[in-house]
C-alpha cells in the first residue's frame, strides 16, 4: 500500500479504479502491417475510466480519492498524476505492469486503431484480496465520502458482482453510488441500488437485450430502470455526438451537446459521470446537473487527456448548455 498523499485527507469523492490503463499512443504516417514501420511520435497518457474521472473531479477542485489496484512495475505515472492533481492514493498495488492499451494513429489515413489489453489475470485468491482491500478503504474514507464512483471494466477473474459488493457496502456507511460500467458487472450492480447510473445507449441496449434506436424508446428504457426495485434515482444515458438524456422519476431531459473543437472524444463519458458528481455536491436540480454535466464533457473534448480547464470556464460553458424535456 502507498503512503497517503497529504493533500486530499477528507475526500469528498472516492473513484474505485479495479481495471486502471496507461494509455499509448503512437503515430505512424501510413502504418503497414508485418513492415517495419517508424513511428513518428508516441505519447502516454495515464487513463481507466475512474482515473479520468477523478482527474476531471480535481480539475474542478473537488477533493477526491482513488481506490483500486495499480501496478508496482509502472506505478510512477499514476503517481505522478496523483501528486500533480492532489488525488489521495488508496490504491492495492499489485505485482507487474498495470494494463497498457495501445492507439496505433495512421497519420495519412487518419484512422485509429486501438489494442486494449483485458487486465490482469486475478486468481481467485487474489480477486477476493483486492476487493477486501478496496471495501477496507472505503470503509476508513466513510464519514467523509459522499459519492463513491465505479466507472469501467473489472479486471479478467474478478467476480461480476464485485461493483454490485462495494455498492451495498458504501451506500450502506452513508456514501451514494454513481455507476458507469457495462454487461454483467452493470446487470448485477443495478439490483444492490446504486443512487444514479450512466449507460451510453450501446451499454443501456445491451442491458435490456433489444435494440433502441429512437429517442422514445431510450426513455422508455432508462424509465423502466428508475421503477425498477431497487431503482436509481436518477438515469443519464449519454449518445455522444447527439447529447445526453437526464431522467428521474418526475421528468425526461435531453441536453443538447456543445459546440467546441473536438481534439479527443476519449473519455467524454468520463468527463459527464466527474460533472454528475460534481453537481450532486452542489446540491443542482437535474437541469442544472444535465448543463454540468454536458459542460464537464464539453470541456475535456478540447483536451487529449482526461483534464478539464479551470473551473470558471466550465461553469461559463454550462450557461450555453441548452437543456428541454423530452418524452
Ligand atoms: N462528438 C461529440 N460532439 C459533441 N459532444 C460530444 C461528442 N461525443 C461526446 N460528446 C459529449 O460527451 C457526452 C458523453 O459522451 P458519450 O455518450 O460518447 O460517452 P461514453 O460513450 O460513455 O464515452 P466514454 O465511455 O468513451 O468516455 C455526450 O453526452 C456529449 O455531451
Ligand atoms: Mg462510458
């Protein structure tokens, strides 16, 4: 375990990061395949969604923390980020490299392609090690925690219920849960009751098995999660380029997205879950939250990294966000 870094000793967030990435990009002007190709340049990002989100939330200057695991072998970027943004560390460090997902950018064609390694291999000793770590931390951080965050994938051999564990555990110390992962860790953590939850439509379409290609039927969808029992006060279900939709249990919104210069739309998502909590501290009603939260991911699109201008300029940025009902 990695002393504490100083700076943030009462967070206010806590992002649990199970499946953390450094994230490659390399940059070849026409790349071809079983050659040998010179790359022109090559960037590494530190990434994972919850990092990303915890970054945004620093960004913001809201205190915060990150739990999970990380590798020891390639530990110093993620320590660096931390120290950098003032993000307490509660990280379980394991054994060898955290994931490496690589971007291979063809300059002249303009594509990417993306190689996404799948974790660490937990065994199931070590999966139930990392998660009692994580639920001890969480449990230290309770009292100041007020939103726990699990944002992405779960690591190859740890349970699918393992987000569906530490929601039952942090909303019952206090803390409220905001949830942003797919598939079954999402099936299974949507039934111990997180407060809000943020499919985009592909993960939301997946959840309940049937395609939903109109703005009617995501409504439908997301109202039907929010009746279920027990059901999350509030659902986002993000659309990218087409904007957001905010619903509770009185009312359906759709924010439109911004109009920036996009320089990255990885970790938008990621952006938009840091804006909910964000908001959600202030106390906003779900219109503001949906203009927030819109501006949240408005503003990293200016970015490559998961980093967000200052914090006034992301406020300036939700006056323009505009936000109607719907269904
Ligand atoms: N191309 C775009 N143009 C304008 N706004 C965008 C674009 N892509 C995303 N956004 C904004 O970001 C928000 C979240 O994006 P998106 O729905 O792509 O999330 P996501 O699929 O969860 O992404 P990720 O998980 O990769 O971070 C959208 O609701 C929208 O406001
Ligand atoms: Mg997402």
């Amino acid at each position: 375990m990695n002393p504490l870094n100083p700076f943030a000793a009462s967070p206010q967030v806590v992002t649990v990061a199970l499946n953390p990435a450094l994230d490659q990009t390399i940059e070849v002007a026409g790349i071809k395949l079983g050659e040998v190709n010179r790359a022109l340049r090559m960037q590494v990002d530190v990434g994972g969604k919850a990092v990303n989100v915890a970054s945004c939330l620093s960004d913001f200057g809201v205190s915060t923390a990150v739990t999970g695991q990380i590798g020891r072998d390639n530990a110093a970027l993620f320590e660096e980020l931390f120290q950098r943004k003032k993000i307490a560390n509660h990280c379980h460090y394991l054994d060898g490299l955290t994931r490496i997902n690589s971007k291979l950018v063809d300059t002249v064609s303009g594509d990417t392609t993306d190689l996404n390694m799948p974790g660490p291999e937990l065994t199931p000793d070590s999966a139930r090690d990392l998660l009692e770590q994580v639920l001890r931390r969480l449990d230290q951080l309770a009292g100041q925690v007020q939103w726990v965050v699990l944002s992405g994938s779960l690591p190859p051999g740890m349970p699918a219920d393992a987000y569906a564990a530490i929601t039952r555990k942090a909303q019952a110390a206090g803390g409220s849960v905001v949830l942003d992962t797919s598939g079954a860790p999402l099936r299974a953590a949507l039934a111990a009751g997180p407060k809000i939850v943020k499919p985009n439509r592909h993960e939301l379409a997946e959840l309940v098995g049937r395609p939903l290609d109109t703005l009617e039927a995501l409504i439908a969808t997301g109202r039907e999660l929010l009746v279920a029992s027990p059901g999350p006060d509030w659902v986002v279900v993000s659309m990218g380029g087409d904007g957001a939709l905010f619903l509770d249990r009185e009312q359906a919104l759709r924010a439109l997205p911004a109009r920036v210069n996009v320089s990255s739309t990885v970790g938008a998502g990621d952006a938009m879950v840091a804006g909910l909590v964000a908001a959600r501290l202030e106390g906003l009603n779900l219109a503001d939250t949906a203009r927030l939260a819109t501006a949240f991911a408005a503003a990293k699109l200016t970015r490559l990294g998961p980093h967000l201008p200052r914090p006034a300029e992301v406020r300036a940025l939700a006056q323009q966000i505009s936000v109607s009902p719907v269904g």
